[in-house]
C-alpha cells in the first residue's frame, strides 16, 4: 500500500516537473487605464462564508483565480500569504478564486500550502467566465470603487515591495 | 522602373512583416530529462517543454477524463509552452499578442492548423466526459488568444496534433504593439510513448 502511494506520488511528480523546471515568475502589474468595473462575485470559501464584491465595496481587493494542479500557482500561494500577513491590518482584502476543483481538492491542497486569506470556490466556472481571464493564475487589485485598477498574468512574487507599494498607493488615495 | 517597383514592394513588405532574427536553442531539461526547445525573438521568449503521453494522461485520469479521451489527447503531440514578454515590467515596451488559430505545423507538404481547442471540447462533449474534466481542460490548456503586457507570461499544454515520435516544424506569428511578427522552430519532436515505468526501467 505504501509502495501504490509512492508510485502514485511519482507519478503526479512526474506530470507536474516540466512545468516546474521551467518556473519563473513574472514581474510587476499592468495598470488597466480605463479602469472597467470588476464583474460580480458571488461566491463562497471554505469556511461556508459567502462573498460578494458589494460587501467589500470602498476596500482595496486582490483578486486570484487559480487551481491546485497549476504549477505557477501553487508557486506563488506563499508570497501570497506572506503579502496578506503584510497589507491586512491596512484593511486591504485578499481573495483567491479556485477554479473547478472541490472542497475536499482545495481543503487536501492547504495541508501542504497553509494560508489564511478566503479560499472560494467557484465550481462550475461561471465566476471566472465572467472575468476578463485567459489562463490561470491571472489576478487582479480592485480599487474602492469597485473597478479593475491592475492586472497581473501569470505568478508573482506578491511580497515584492514594488507590488505592495502599488497596492498601497490605491489604499492611500482612498483615504484621503 | 519595374525593378525600382519591386525593390519598394520588397521594402514594404520586410516592413509589414519583419523576418524573425530569433535564438532558438534546443537542450534536455534538467531535471526531468526531456527536451526543451525555447525561441527568442524581440519580446517574445516561447519555451516549449515534451510531455511523456503518460504524463498527460494521468493528469487528464486524475481530473476525470475517461482512459480513451485522456489517452487521444495525450498522444497528440503535447507540450508545455510557457510564452513571456520579456521586456521588464515597469518598462515601456511592446504588447504581445499570440493566436494560435494562426500557427501552423509544418509535416509533410501542407503546413497544417493546431487542433483547436474548441474541436477538443466538442469530442468532450460529445463522448460525455464529466463537466469538472471539461473545464480542467480549459483551463490546463494554453489559451487560444493571450495579450501579454511587459512582465507577463503565461503557461500550458499545447497540443501540435501529430503522432508521438513525429519530427516537426512549427510556423509561429504574433504581433508585437499591433505590428506582425513571425518565425519558426525546426525539428522539433513530439514526445515519445514511453510510459513512466519504461523511464524507472531505463534509470535500474
């Protein structure tokens, strides 16, 4: 039994190594200049706690699509978290959209990669559909007002502080 | 005067579509073993890395495909392609904008489409495969249409439609800030049907 577990974690190495050698991360955010409103998200995490973008309307919010079988996402998960221990107290949101997989997927998945931010999920797909996203991970900073003000394609190092400077900055111009 | 014409018509079509003066290097991944092709032109870097069919096919078992549908895909030449724009974000550079409705397999006389992701997604349907397989497959897949900004990149599987073991040539166009670009990578090979126990056997 020990050996089918071993084989079977092989394996699943195996599926997943090309893309890990090939690792990377992208770098910085593109600035959306006409700034479109974010599509709705209704949707909820783990916790069963539901989630809509109304609640969090005058916030600063980073939003994630991605998948545990995604090598760059699972990449970037823990600047994410380390990015979130930062810019929380600043009452800035973090919310990352798992795309297509179960709660029990996403539930084994943070056994290995432990975050606190909101995990949601968004089972059939409609939510990412929605959005204007190409491939996984994509994410995107909303500013207060609820409109698209950066995105990002592919993974990133989410504790760089140029990225966290960008993040503030939309902070700060709200509030004052 | 009709060569002083052509010469102006070969001007202007160099211009319209710049010939790639692209780096194209070939080597063996480190640590998987299997062979990587990568091509640089302009801001466009394309690395594009073999999947072993057995590799594919036990992604596509685990996210709910039946034996034979995981099994079709994974023999039709698939590799991970990871495309970044190389010009540093922050920095003003071009947009790249990749279709690969555009690119073309080179085997044979007739250079031919990539099988498209939509033609996949029919025989999904049409064979019943599981809604949670169908979008694994979405979005596991390198997307049809991408503009990449500087300092992005993107990654997934690409599927070039030959049999495994098959040499091929592989015609590429995109656009760099609108302008058409366009280049090519020669021999490369699709993966080989080894399976996972044949690569354990070959290491004993």
């Amino acid at each position: 039994m020990r050996r089918l577990g071993v084989c079977v974690f092989g394996l699943w190495m195996l599926a997943m190594a090309p893309a890990w050698a090939a690792g990377g991360m992208g770098q910085g955010m593109t600035p959306l200049p006409d700034r479109p409103p974010a599509p709705e998200i209704d949707l909820v995490d783990l916790e069963g706690q539901r989630h809509t973008l109304a609640q969090h309307r005058g916030k600063v919010l980073i939003v994630n699509f991605w998948a545990t079988w995604c090598p760059p996402c699972r990449e970037e998960m823990p600047s994410m978290e380390r990015a979130w221990q930062t810019l929380k107290d600043d009452g800035i949101l973090l919310l990352a959209i798992n795309v297509g997989e179960t709660e029990d997927q996403v539930w084994t998945f943070t056994s290995n990669y432990p975050v606190n931010f909101p995990l949601l999920l968004d089972q059939d797909s409609k939510t990412i559909e929605a959005w204007p996203v190409q491939g996984l991970p994509t994410t995107f900073v909303i500013d207060p007002q609820g409109r698209l003000a950066y995105r990002a394609i592919g993974g990133r190092a989410w504790d760089d502080p140029v990225l966290l400077e960008q993040v503030r900055e939309l902070h700060d111009a709200a509030s004052h | 005067m009709m060569r002083r014409i052509g010469g102006v018509l070969a001007i202007l079509l160099s211009a319209a579509v710049p010939l790639a003066t692209a780096e194209v290097s070939q080597d063996l991944d480190a640590d998987s073993g299997l062979a990587r092709w990568h091509f640089r032109d302009g801001a466009l870097s394309l690395e594009l890395i073999q999947r072993l069919p057995d590799q594919t096919r036990a992604f596509f078992l685990g996210r709910g495909f039946d034996a034979d549908s995981a099994d079709r895909f994974a023999r039709a030449c698939v590799f991970q392609a990871i495309v970044r724009n190389r010009t540093p974000a922050g920095a003003a550079g071009p947009a790249l904008a990749i279709d690969l409705g555009r690119w073309r397999v080179e085997r044979g006389d007739v250079p031919l489409p990539l099988p498209l992701e939509s033609e996949w997604q029919q025989r999904w349907s049409a064979s019943g495969q599981p809604k949670r397989a169908q979008i694994a497959f979405r979005w596991a897949l390198f997307p049809m249409q991408q503009v990449f900004q500087p300092g992005d990149y993107n990654w997934g599987m690409i599927a070039l439609g030959p049999a495994p073991g098959s040499e091929v040539g592989l015609d590429l166009v995109w656009h760099e800030n609108g302008q058409p670009r366009q280049g090519g990578m020669q021999g490369v090979r699709c993966p080989p049907d080894e399976t996972v126990s044949d690569q354990l056997g070959d290491e004993r």
